[in-house]
C-alpha cells in the first residue's frame, strides 16, 4: 500500500505569504508531482495545520489545490485550523460521532487510525477522555490487526527547544493505550514540528515526521526561537506492506548532477 504523507502546507489565502514562504505555490508543487509520478498511490494524507490562520477562503484554496489527486484523502487538524471553517469546506469528510476530525481506515495491511489532536486555542496538542474513548474502542474492534497512527501533534516529547511547552497535552495516555495493543503499531506518523525527525518511544514505538513545504525550521534543538527557512516542495512516500512501514522523504524539483551506476546482484 502506497500512501503519500504531506505535512503542515500552512495555507492562506491566494496570494499571502507565512514566514517569507508562498505556501500555495508551494503544495501546487507537490499534488503535481504526485498527479505526475504517483498515480499508483492508494492513499494521500495531510497531517494537520492545513491552513495557517484557519480562514474560510484558505480552506476552499486547499480543496481546489487537491481535487486533481485522484485517490482519497485523508485530512488531519493541527493547532493552525479552525474545525468549523474546515468542516464547511470539507463536509463529508470522515469524523467521529462527537465530532472530531478522526476516522478508521481498513486495509490489508492493518488499521489506519487518523486522529484529531486539535483544541482550538491551544497551540500544543488536546486528547482528552472523549477522544481517548474513541482511541479505545478502535483500538478494540481492530482486534489482532497492527494499527498505524497518524496524528499533528507528536505524542511524545520531541526534545525540540521550542516545542517544549507546545507538544501533546496527554501526559502520555496516548503512547500508554498504543503499546497495550495486542496487534501492535508499525507506526506514528505526524507533523507539526517542521523538521524531518525518526525514532523509538520507551515502549518501542517506530514514529517519524514528515517535513513541511512550507516555512520549516532551521534545525536547532536547543533554541526556543529557532529561525524559519525556506525550502524545495517536500512530501512523503510511506509503504506500508508485508515489510512493515518504510518512509521515504520526496524534494520536487531537484535538479540531477551525475548519473548513478547501474548495479547488479550481490
Ligand atoms: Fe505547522
Ligand atoms: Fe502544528
């Protein structure tokens, strides 16, 4: 199974900037690269702050800018959005019954699960009891299946200077119901820190983020006010088969210098 992760896209409406960055013309880049080279994917997922301000108009941009993907998309919540001008623009898609911008997803390979970790006014990450409950229950009816989460908000400590104060709010509940599940998780995808991160939770949990198309950081654990910077369009290859999970990082527009050999067996 072939599923496109795009992160933090940050849009505004047609013409605005954020952070010296046009994030428009930007994720253009990237839904024509995936139109071009990717006709094959099963899956397209934007893991959150969809839009930077949560205007009405950005969130009608964003709908425009991925009608042309021709498989179904998944869209997450982060900090940045709004859910109510989200839900206008995006009526039908997948939430659950309080709600929430969170949905299940069967595939062969195991549960997709896609959960909302936004409260509006807070800038880190809200799973409350409701959201929990939910968790729960399709962490259940999944049964012996492996579940892989997307979520905005990493639900562990990043160890990022400035996402410090601004992470999950969970006090762990989150990583404590995932390892308790008997089918096991191949993995956490998410966003929100705008750096290219990987690793392994206490309880042996594979995570990794993908990077923004938009502004990112310039990366710095220490500092709380790191600088943003610029970059080439960027997304996500993630393959989800009988391997496991593999993920790939994707630059639009690179420009090739030297042709690699061909290599031949071992
Ligand atoms: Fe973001
Ligand atoms: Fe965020």
């Amino acid at each position: 199974m072939k599923i496109i992760q795009i992160t933090d896209t940050h849009l505004v409406p047609s013409g605005g900037v954020v952070n010296g960055v046009d994030p428009e013309r930007q994720l253009r880049a990237v839904v024509a690269d995936i139109v071009a080279r990717h006709g094959d994917a099963d899956l397209v997922t934007i893991t959150g702050d969809l839009c930077n301000d949560g205007e009405p108009e950005a969130y009608r941009l964003l709908s425009d800018i991925v009608r042309p993907l021709a498989c179904p998309v998944r869209l997450l919540l982060g900090n940045h959005d709004r859910r109510p001008a989200f839900l206008d623009a995006f009526p039908d898609h997948p939430r659950d019954a309080s709600g929430y911008v969170q949905s299940v997803l069967d595939t062969p390979h195991g549960r997709l699960l896609f959960l909302d970790s936004h409260e509006a006014g807070t800038i880190g990450g809200i799973y409350g009891a409701d959201r929990l409950c939910w968790l729960e229950e399709s962490l259940a009816s999944a049964g012996p299946e492996p579940v892989t989460v997307f979520i905005h908000h990493p639900p562990f400590d990043a160890g990022i200077g400035h996402f410090e104060r601004i992470g999950m709010h969970d006090g762990g509940a989150i990583l404590r119901r995932l390892a308790a599940h008997a089918g096991g998780v191949r993995h956490i995808v998410f966003g929100h820190i705008h750096v290219p991160m990987a690793g392994t939770s206490a309880e042996g949990i594979a995570y990794s983020s993908g990077q923004s198309p938009a502004h990112r950081f310039i990366t710095d654990l220490a500092l709380r006010d790191p600088w943003w910077t610029s970059g080439n369009p960027c997304y996500r290859i993630l393959m989800l088969d009988g391997q496991g999970l593999r993920a790939y990082g994707v630059e639009v527009g690179q420009v090739p210098t030297a042709r690699a050999p061909v290599c031949d067996g071992p």
